[in-house]
C-alpha cells in the first residue's frame, strides 16, 4: 500500500509539473517568437492557442477554421489523454488523504528520491533522442498515421518540434525541482523532530 502512495505522489508531482508548463501562455508567446508563427499568422496564432488552452481545459470549444478537420481530429484525441490525466491527477490528489503522518517522512523522501531518478532517466533519454522518445509516446497514444502532419500544415507552423522539445524539459527541470524540494523537506522536518 505504501508503495501505491508513493507511486501516486511521483504522478502527482510529474503531472503537475507537466500542467503547470503547458499552460503557460508566456512561455507559448516566446516561442512563437522565435519560430516564426507570429511572422505567419500575426495575432491569430495567440488567439488560437488561447482556444486550445480553452478547449484541453474543458473550458470551451474548439470552433476555429484556423485547423483543418485532420488536425482537429488530433486535438479531439489529444484532449482525451488531457482527460485521463486529469483522471489520474484527482486519484492522485485522492491518495494523498490516506498518508498516515506517522509514513509521511518515509514517503516525502521516497517519493523525493524515486521521483528524481524517473526524471534523470528521461533526461538522458532526450540527450540521446528526443526524436524516438516523442515518436514512441505517439505511436503508445495514438492511432497510426493520426498524429503525422505536412509541415505545411498550421498546427506544426504553431506547434513547431522545437516547442514540444522545449515544454519537454521544461516540465522535466519543474518536476527535478519539485522532487529535490520533497527531500529537502523531508531533511528539514526529520531536523526538527529529533
């Protein structure tokens, strides 16, 4: 059972960490910047990611022509694995109410240490190959050929590689600070209660 809380702890904290970068418009605006989307589609591009946050938040609908029916056809399945994290994250949020207080320690270090080697693992894995990493997880999540477009396409003029790259270990940085700040945690209260 310990091992369970400890596991929905590391989810939780990755899966936040995750939420936490993709809806970030800052950081979305610095990268149309740079790769062009704003030169090409001038202020549409942060209109219609404002409708894409909206829409994967379940705060809207997706009702822009700015996609063709391929492309939205893709952000309907995206949105699906938006909803099982989601899922995931309140089962998260769920199993924190069973720690004990008297395990608390126990599994803010555990969850510190696990949580920092996952993390590290996949940090060597985009060193030597982002590319596979992001080709695998589409090919795990969604059907063959659905997730493949021109790059004459908009959604990949807007949703460059380099973005996804960049969300990437960004999420990965959050998550390392988030894990080392559990362990730093625990040493503090393990301090003080002696």
């Amino acid at each position: 059972m310990k091992q369970l809380k400890i596991f929905f702890f590391v989810l939780l904290i990755i899966l936040l960490s995750f939420l936490v970068n993709i809806f970030n418009s800052n950081f979305y605006n610095e990268k149309f910047k740079e790769n062009g989307a704003y030169e090409t589609f001038g202020e549409e591009a942060y209109s219609v990611n404002t409708e894409v946050f909206k829409y994967l938040s379940f705060r809207g609908e997706l009702n822009t022509n700015f996609f063709n029916e391929k492309e939205k056809e893709h952000l309907k399945d995206v949105r699906r694995l938006f909803t099982g994290g989601y899922i995931l994250l309140l089962i998260s949020l769920f199993s924190l109410s069973f720690i004990k207080k008297t395990e608390l320690n126990n599994i803010l270090l555990k969850s510190g240490v696990i949580g920092f080697a996952f993390i590290l693992l996949f940090v060597l894995l985009s060193y030597f190959g982002f590319n596979a990493l992001f080709t695998g997880f589409h090919e795990v999540f969604f059907e063959d050929g659905t997730w493949l477009f021109n790059p004459d396409e908009n959604i990949t003029k807007l949703y460059t590689f380099d973005l996804f790259y960049d969300l990437f270990l960004r999420t990965l940085l959050t998550s390392i600070f988030l894990f080392f700040l559990l362990i730093i945690i625990y040493m503090v209260k393990v301090k003080y209660q002696k």
